[in-house]
C-alpha cells in the first residue's frame, strides 16, 4: 500500500482532461467580446462556416469533458453552425 502520493509509481506523471469545451460558431457577431467573458479554463473550439459541426461536437465528445458547451444563432429546436 502507498501510503503518499510520493510513493506512488506514477507520482510524477501529471495527466490533466480538459473540463469543459465551448463550441463556437466562427460567424457570431462581437464574437471577441462573447469569447473575452467566458471562464479562462473552457477551451474554445472554433467551427468555420463550411467545418462539420457534427463532427465538431464528435470531436469535443471524444476528449471525454466534463462539459460540451455550444455557442450559435438558433431557433427552437434547432441551431445553425457549421455545414451540417
């Protein structure tokens, strides 16, 4: 039994997830202001006009965060973000 986090064999590998992701549809107006009010530890993913938004959010998935977080225009029941 290890009794510190020393003594551990993997003591000194340091492994961090990414929390949260915030998908944001490239074509937002004020863009920079929405992006300068978000939380320092959200890693921004840019989704351009013509990129697969599904595969987007496929991608954001595959990184296993806390949280995906979606940034786009929309009506109810449905966004508008990238090609798809």
């Amino acid at each position: 039994m290890h009794t510190s986090f020393a003594d551990r064999p993997d003591a000194g590998v340091l492994s961090f997830a990414v929390r949260e992701i915030l998908l944001v549809d490239a074509a937002l107006p004020d863009l920079d202001t929405l992006l300068r009010l978000r939380r320092r530890d959200v890693e921004v993913r840019m989704v351009e006009s013509g990129a697969d938004g599904l595969a987007a959010i496929e991608a954001a998935y595959a990184a296993r965060p806390a949280a995906v977080h979606v940034l786009a225009h929309g009506e109810p029941g449905r966004s508008g973000w990238g090609a798809t």
